[in-house]
C-alpha cells in the first residue's frame, strides 16, 4: 500500500461525499429531514409494518445512541413513529412508524429515486453500465454483505422461443440505447436465421444466460462465413471461430453475465479445435469492450462506416486460441 493508493481513496470519499450532499434534502427533494434522518425512517420503513428493534438501528447506521435517541424523539413528537418495550425484553425499544410516518417514508423514498435516476439519466446506456459496475465491485471488494443472495446464474442451451426473443432483445436495446434503427432488426433476424437452418452441434453453440429463472442475456459462437458453409456435421472444423450477438440485459449488467458469456464462448471453440476466436463490433459499445479486452482480445482493425442509421467505427477484434 502507497500513499499514492490513500490519496485516491481519500480523493474519492470526498468526491462521492460531495456527490451525495449535492442531492441534499432539503433544497433538492423538497423535505425538512435532513439525509441522516431520511435514512433512520428508510430503515425504520424497511420493517414493513412491524416493529424495529432501536439496538439493530443504531447498528446497522453507525450513530451514536444518544443523538439517535434525540432523533428519535423528534420522530414521535412529530407523530412520525410510536416507541415501546420489546415484548422478549424490556429492556430494548421497539419502534413502528405511524400512517403519517409511513407516508412520510413513502415521499422521501420516491423522491430519492427520482434524483438518483435524473443522475443516471446523464450518461449513455454503456457508461450507465459502467459505473454500476463499478459500484458493484467496490461493494464486494470492502466486504458489503447483500441483504438477499443473489439470484443463481445459468447458462443453458436454447429453447423454443429463445431465439425470437434474441432478434427482440437485441433489436430493442440497440435502438434505445444507441438509436439503431430497423435495418439493425434486420441484420439479427438473418443472423439467427442462419444459425437456425445451418447450425452444426458440434461446431456452433448459442447459450441463453438466466438470472433467477430469468432470461438476461445470450451469445452465439459459431464458424466463421457460417452463412457461406454446407449443411453438413462433423468433419473438419474451419479453423476461425466468431462470437455473435452479445446481449446482458440492463437490470442484470455488474453481476458477471456478459463475463459469464464471453468465457463460455471462448472455453467451448478452445475444446472444439479452433485456432482463433474474432468478431466484430462498434466503438460505441463500450462495456462489451471491457469483456472483449479482459478476456484476453485484441484490436486488430478500425473504420468508420454508415450503418443502421449512424455514423459508427467499426472494429475487428481476435482472440489466439
């Protein structure tokens, strides 16, 4: 550890600090409660109608007991909560908010979420992707615990269905995220009609990835110029392989399924016998860059184009197998 590495954690408390006191409550969510005080009745309101134990939420906040028994009373004055011995011990408090409380809770959580999704709103579907990313791995790195497990991820082969849903998905995403337009739609459509006529088993794969029972993402790896190859199984395989049609689903992106996907791709044409893994792809997308690049990828070429109505940079990627 250097005090370079200290600096740039210090450096970037205080930025997230200031980040957070941007969205101050009382000038931006338009309440009274100050940020501490919305996170006791957030935490309160967490016990769904039942009582909360005063210890667990001193706790779980880190404050101190005596200014929180100050809040707290400020809280019941205010008609926000009722306080009462435990009935296992009476030696610990009980709290429950009243309807005023719950309401109140109510308005402080929607705002909330409205002035953290106006944050987002400002960065492109890729670097959105990005930074929960990030997050994510700061939390598991310094040892935050979820407050549920989180849902079992599955990779598995496609059924009925899975693969219109590939052309929706990608056509869906694409236009939202980066303003594709209908002859992106077209071009997928075609891809995985290929693969439903020619597809050999034992040379072409498609994997469907499941969060929770799920569909969140898939990806294709088949012979390269698939489209151009005879209807024919076994035999000697090409020696290139291509990656097509990555897909994660926003909601399910930071939890390792683009990576869970690249790797299976990559595993399944190293046992196969290919000699080489490529696709090809546009600078815009960003995240799956990152994927590309850190399962071991290379740039091999760039150049602009005019398709599915923008101006984009094309790029040839390669992976020696």
């Amino acid at each position: 550890m250097t005090g370079r590495e200290v600096q740039q954690v210090r450096s970037f408390n205080r930025f997230y600090t200031n980040l957070i006191g941007a969205l101050d409550y009382g000038r931006h969510l338009y309440t009274p409660y100050t940020l501490t005080e919305a996170r006791v009745l957030y935490e309160i309101s967490r016990g769904h109608g039942h009582r909360v134990d005063a210890a667990d939420l001193r706790s779980s906040l880190s404050l101190d007991a005596g200014y929180l028994s100050r809040l707290l009373t400020r809280f019941e004055e205010g008609g926000l909560i009722t306080r009462g011995p435990s009935e296992r011990d009476s030696r610990r408090q009980r709290i429950a908010l009243t309807e005023h409380g719950r309401a109140t809770a109510d308005l402080l959580e929607e705002r909330s979420r409205d002035s953290a999704g106006t944050l987002l709103k400002r960065l492109p579907g890729p670097d959105r992707s990005r930074l929960l990313e990030s997050m994510t791995a700061i939390r598991e790195l310094l040892g935050d615990t979820p407050e549920h497990p989180a849902p079992v991820l599955r990779l598995r082969d496609p059924e009925p269905g899975d693969l219109g849903w590939m052309v929706q998905r990608n056509a869906a995403l694409y236009a939202r995220e980066y303003g594709f337009d209908l002859s992106y739609e077209a071009l997928v459509a075609r891809i995985i009609a290929e693969y439903a006529e020619r597809h050999d088993p034992l040379r072409d794969r498609t994997w469907i990835a499941e969060l929770g029972g799920e569909r969140v993402g898939a990806v294709m790896c088949v012979r390269d110029g698939i489209e151009a190859l005879p209807q024919e199984t076994g035999g000697t395989p090409p020696s290139t392989a291509r990656l097509r049609l990555l897909l994660v689903e926003p909601e399910a992106r930071g939890r390792g399924v683009g990576q869970a996907l690249v790797s299976a791709c990559v595993g399944f044409a190293r046992e196969t016998g290919y000699r080489e893994l490529v696709l090809w792809t546009n600078s815009v997308l960003s995240a799956a860059r990152v994927l590309y690049e850190r399962a071991g990828f290379e740039l091999t070429a760039e150049k602009p184009h005019h398709s599915f109505g923008r101006e984009l940079v094309g790029q040839d990627w390669r992976l020696p197998l």
